[in-house]
C-alpha cells in the first residue's frame, strides 16, 4: 500500500493496477446492492438486448477506484471526497481491466488532490472515466 | 480589478458547485446564507477559484475569510498587489 502524503504529491503522479472481473464478483455485489436486475443476472435477457452476456455492474467496475485511491493513489491517509464517474463501454464477467489513475491538481491548503482515472478493458477499449477528488489526513 | 469584476468571475463557480443557475453571490453571502455550503463545498469553491484565477491561496489566508466579500478583497489583494 503506498502512503503519499501531500507534500509528496505532485501533479502528473500515476498508479495503475490489472484485475479481472469474476462471476464471484457479481454474486457478491448482488448480495450487497441487492440489485437483481436480469440486465446483471441474465445472459439471455442481455443478449436480447444488445449486449454479449450479463452486464458487470457499473458501480462494481466502480469499486476499483476505490482500491486505485485507498491502496495506491495516495494510498493508505486517503478520503475520499467526491467520485464523478461516466460508464462508456458494457463490461462483461471475464474482462482483464486496467485501472490507472494520475493526479491533475494538488491543493496544499486543503490537502486535497484531484486524480483523472480510467479503466480500459483487454482490447484497450476506455470502459469507464472518472474524475476523483481525494483528501488526505494525517 | 474591481468588486464587481471579481463577482462576476466567481459567481459561476458558486453555481457549479451548489448546482445551482440562479444562485446570485453579494460581497455579503456567507456559508449561513447557502445551505449546503459544508466543508466539501468550501475546497471545491476555493480550487475552483485558484484554477479560474490562477491564483494560490495558503491555509492561514484562507481561514481568516467570514464571507465572499473577504474572498473578494483576497483575490484583489494578490492581482493587484
């Protein structure tokens, strides 16, 4: 886990890290949100519409900035401020995501950063954009 | 640069961050007067006015400030030293 601390942070700094969605992963996010839309459950109500199989949830996708911010970008004295996130391509169970992160506005008064973020999928297709405001204590 | 001029430049940035088109700002407005104007609120009013302004502002000048007037007279302070 890194542990940036304002003073060390400077416009341009970058994280990334891979991960894979599992079907694990949507069996627990089903269990925590609670939502059993078919679009997320169904392969073939998503296929009837549109899609190649079961839609990912987008705040599942979602969840890995929170491990961007709170494990690497600043890491371990993060808080998370605000999240502005925009879903532009369908991710599907099976997809090798990388999520990067680099840090466009640092404000010393307030210890707050602002980070650009994305993750792309394996054909490098940009699946999600993100705009990420983070306070850090300590 | 004068009151109004600076008025001018940040009031759209009170709009964006209340989310609010009619919001209308007086050298008088202060956090009591807006009702979500909270902590969060306050970092984002002053980044947003560094970036628009291109200026820099250090926690001991931003913790004297009572109300937009006190903000005004900051900017001016360090655009026309």
């Amino acid at each position: 886990m890194n542990d940036y601390r304002i003073n060390g942070i400077r416009e341009g700094l970058a994280a990334e890290f891979r991960v894979t969605v599992s079907r694990m992963m949507m069996d627990l996010f089903l269990q925590i949100s609670g939502d059993n839309n078919p679009m997320h459950l169904d392969r073939e109500f998503a296929r009837e519409h549109g899609f190649e199989d079961r839609l990912v949830y987008g705040m599942l996708s979602s969840s890995f900035y929170s491990r961007l911010v709170g494990v690497h970008l600043p890491g371990k004295y993060s808080i998370l401020h605000s999240i502005e996130v925009s879903f532009n391509k369908p991710v599907y169970m099976g997809d090798q995501l990388l999520v990067s992160g680099v840090v466009t506005h640092v404000n010393e008064a307030y210890r707050q950063i602002e980070i650009k973020a994305m993750i792309t999928n394996q054909s490098g297709d940009k699946v999600s954009k993100a705009k990420i405001k983070v306070g850090i204590h300590g | 640069m004068n009151d109004d001029d600076v008025l001018r430049q940040i009031q759209p940035i009170f709009r964006e961050v209340f989310d609010d088109d009619s919001l209308i700002i007086t050298g008088a407005t202060c956090a009591e007067d807006i009702e979500d104007w909270d902590s969060l609120a306050q970092i984002n009013l002053v980044v947003g006015i560094e970036k628009k302004l291109n200026l820099k502002f250090s926690l001991a000048e931003l913790q004297g400030l009572e109300s937009v007037g006190d903000m005004v007279q900051l900017i001016i302070s360090k655009v026309d030293p």
